[in-house]
C-alpha cells in the first residue's frame, strides 16, 4: 500500500537479488559489526571498494527527493573527499567529519562517490 517508497520496495528489491549468507562465528558471544550506514532510507550505499589505504564508497538518492543524509563508518579514516566516477578527488570536495559521520546532499538521483582515506 502507498507509494514505493512507503512500501520500501527499492530495500525489498535489494533483499530478494542480494540475500545475506549466514556465516557462522567462531565464538556465541561476539559482537556485530557494520563497516557503513546511512541515516536515509532514499539513500542507497551501492558499492564500496578497497584501494590501497583508502575505500571508495558510491551512494544514490533512489526515491527522487532532496534529502541530506548521514554516512557512518566504522573504519579509521584520516580523510574524506568527494572523488568522481572515475575516483579521482574532486576541487572543493573535502568533507569534514563530525561526529555524526560524513554530511552528504542528495537531489534526485544524485550519485556521489566518497574517497574515505583510511589511517594506517
């Protein structure tokens, strides 16, 4: 009921072709664990690739609103930039971590890629 978006079918599309696997831990009691999230649910975190010292990590607006959003991240990163498809960083594109995680502005359909530089 409702539109797609209130139906979360974009989430349930990603579930059905994307299953997670159980893997099973070596110990009952260890603690869960998630490199990235992102407080929108019209963001969509599609990719993240390892470099040497550094992830690449390409998101999208994917219910063609205007929305700012949290990335979290888990990883120790020494820097955040705004890079291009081709992961080259972008003029004026460093980002300022704050304690909520990185700030980012979507328009519709927006895809943006983040080099976050890891610290050693």
């Amino acid at each position: 009921a409702g539109s797609f978006q209130e139906a979360g079918v974009i989430q349930q599309a990603y579930n059905l072709n994307f299953p997670l696997h159980v893997v099973p831990a070596s110990c009952a009691q260890c603690p869960s664990w998630s490199a990235f999230s992102v407080s929108s649910p019209a963001i969509v975190l599609e990719t993240a690739e390892d470099r040497p010292e550094a992830v690449v990590v390409r998101l999208y607006e994917a219910h063609g609103s205007t929305v700012t959003a949290w990335l979290q991240t888990s990883l120790p990163i020494k820097e955040a930039m705004l890079c291009d498809l081709l992961e080259r960083p972008a003029a004026q594109g460093h980002l300022l971590m704050e304690q909520q995680g990185l700030r980012l502005s979507f328009t519709p359909f927006r895809v943006l890629s983040v080099l976050l530089v890891l610290k050693r």
